[in-house]
C-alpha cells in the first residue's frame, strides 16, 4: 500500500490523531483530504469506479491504520468489516469465539454455523487455559474486550501467544478500548475490528467499519473483497470519521474520567445491585434492584441522559440491554443498563441518574 505520509515514528497517538491522513504540505493547498463524491473516475489510474476506492477513505484508512500499527480498509459499517473477515475463511475452518460477543457479531457466527460454513466454539470465558484446551485445528480466535454489553476484559497478550503458537489467526474487535486503550496489533493480534461508528466516529451522525491488518497480503484480500462485495463507506461517513479521529484522544481522556468518577458513584448507590467496570474505557454497564420494568423505568426517567441504543458519542446515552431478544439469548441479565458517557460534565450527569435512580430505590 502507498504510504501518503511517512511519520516519525517517536510521535505520540495524539499526535498522530491530529497529523496523520493529511494532503501534502503544498502551497495553496488544503489541510483537510477534501470531500470527493464519484462514482466513475477517468481511466488511467487504478482507480476506476466508486467500489475500488475514494481518497477520503484513504485519508480515513492512512490515520486509522497509523494508530492501530497496520493496513486499514474501511466498510460500509462495523459488520460488514466482520463479515468481509468471516468470508475470507476456508470453509468448515474452527472459529474460537466468546459466548457473548456484540450481539451482531454472535449473530453473524451463529448463522454461519448453522449453515455448516464454519465450526464455531464458544467459550463463557476466555482465557490462555480455556482456549489451549481446545485451539488445536482453529483458524481464527475472535476476540471482544471489554464486551459489549458484559465489559469482560479478555487477557490479550496470554490469550493471543496461545492462538499464535497453534498458528490460529486472531482478530480483536477494539471497538470499547480504541486505539487509545489498546492497540491490539502491538500485542500479535493479526486483525483489529472497529465499529467506527462508535467513540472514532464519536458523534452519533455515521455508520462505518474498519479492520486493521498486520499482513499486507491479507490487507489487499480484504480490499478486493470489499470491492467485489460492494460494501463501502460513504463518502462524507468516511470524512466525519476522520473527523472524530482527529479529536478522539482529547474525548477519550475526558469521558474515561467522566467514567470512572461516575461508576465508583454508582457502586454506592443502594439502587444499584452491580456495577461493571473494568477500570478504564467510557462504558459503564450496572444493575439495578427490581424488575426489567423497573431498570427500564429509569432509562426512561433520565433527562439529560439520552435514552438510545448506541454508544461512544458526545451525548450520554443510557439503555436496558435485554430489552433485546438477541442479548436475553446470550444471557445478559434483565436488568443491565449499559450507560455511554459523553462529555457533559459529570455533576449534571451524576444528578440526572440519581434522579432517574429513584425509580428502584428501596
Ligand atoms: C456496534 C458494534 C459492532 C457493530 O458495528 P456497526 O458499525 O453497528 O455495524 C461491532 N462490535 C462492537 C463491539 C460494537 O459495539
């Protein structure tokens, strides 16, 4: 892949954050890689129409790929991403997976079992010792951490040497961590998996996927499969996005704080039975005493907090996972609200949820 910018590599992510998928310094020129909505372009090049790429995505995919370690594709959205990986399988290959991935994901894996496309084993908990029981003849270990909505935190590096020893392949969905929380490639993952859409995109406005890969070789399979599959991002998702990039240190370091100020207020709440937490990352996912009716009383009751499935942005969102038959199916419990912290300041928010809060107090 052609390197548009060669950056020293002493720089920190927040700087690259704020350098990396520039246009060349040129007199005149723009400092943003401008907008450039095409479907053809004239032949010459090996850029011939809208599916083989857009230089806002390599913009996106050159900044993305220099703050994971890798080669960047970018897709239609954080599924897709997954499924580009999941097809370029050889049938029948032995997937390792977590029991409660992000629901999609479950999904996606589920029903490729299902039709016999790939032997998928699951593990309630992952760990260097569950998965060498049973790596033996895999070909990818897929692995969340935290998880959404659970926040389990997976132990990357002894996790990822098991995979390797037995030659699996391992791909991390980073979607909860970011490239700021960890960088999954720097620890022998091949394949990083992002929801962009989430904290990167960071303001609730765009759908976009991205896998980072460790290989070039893989890298360039997964950019024909997007071509051939025709699962793109958009123009301007792909600008936003790159966009959010740009401020996404700054975002994250407030919102994590935000975050661990709100869950250690939240663990002493008598209202609240359990909270999850791994310590770091924007994610709060906690209990609450009573029914589903009740914790979905308090979704409801909030007034600064939005009530919305999604997460990542700016605006604090709060929801009741199991509300969804597919998350009651890989076993979150009834009355989990998953809480995304935004950047509004952590008095008002720590207001509005006690308010909402009274609604299970006991
Ligand atoms: C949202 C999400 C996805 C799916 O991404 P989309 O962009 O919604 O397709 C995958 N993994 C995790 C952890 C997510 O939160």
């Amino acid at each position: 892949m052609k390197d548009r910018n060669v950056h020293d590599e002493s720089l920190h992510p927040e700087t690259m954050a704020v350098i990396a998928g520039r246009p060349d310094r040129a007199p005149g020129g723009p400092l943003n890689a401008p907008l450039v909505p095409a479907s053809t372009y004239h032949h010459g090049s090996e850029l011939v129409y809208a599916r083989d790429g857009n230089p806002g995505w390599q913009a996106l995919e050159d900044a993305l790929g220099e703050l994971e370690g890798g080669h960047c594709v970018t897709f239609a959205s954080g599924l897709a991403a997954t499924t580009a990986i999941l097809d370029e399988l050889p049938s029948n290959a032995k997937v390792i997976a977590q029991r409660a991935p992000y629901y999609g994901v479950a999904e996606l894996l589920r029903e490729r079992a299902g039709r016999g496309l790939i032997e998928l084993e699951t593990h309630a908990d992952l760990t260097a010792d569950s998965l060498g029981r049973t790596v033996e003849g895999a070909t990818l270990v897929w692995i969340e951490s935290p998880t959404n909505p659970m926040l389990d935190v997976v132990d990357l590096p002894a996790v990822i040497a098991v995979a390797k020893q037995a030659g699996a392949m391992v791909a991390v969905d980073n979607t909860f961590a970011s490239p700021f929380g960890q960088t999954p490639l720097t620890l022998g993952a091949d394949l990083v998996v992002h929801s962009v859409t989430k904290l990167i995109g960071g303001h609730s406005d765009l759908l976009l996927g991205a896998v980072i890969a460790a290989d070039p070789a893989f890298h360039a399979r997964l950019l024909h499969r997007r071509q051939s599959t025709g699962a793109t991002p958009g123009v301007l998702e792909a600008y936003l996005a790159l966009r959010g990039l740009r401020t996404l240190p700054a975002r994250f370091e407030r919102m994590q704080a935000t975050a661990r100020d709100l869950a250690a207020r939240l663990d002493g709440h008598p209202g609240v039975s359990r909270v999850r937490y791994p310590g770091s990352g924007t994610i709060i996912s906690f209990e609450t005493l009573g029914s589903a009716d009740d914790a979905e009383a308090v979704c409801g009751a909030a007034q600064l907090i939005v009530h919305a499935t999604r997460l990542g942005g700016v605006e604090s969102t709060m929801e009741r996972r199991a509300r969804y038959a597919s998350e009651q199916a890989v076993g979150t419990p009834e009355t989990l609200i998953r809480l995304s912290v935004g950047l509004e300041h952590v008095d008002d928010l720590w207001r509005d949820l006690e308010r909402a809060l009274t609604a299970v107090q006991p």
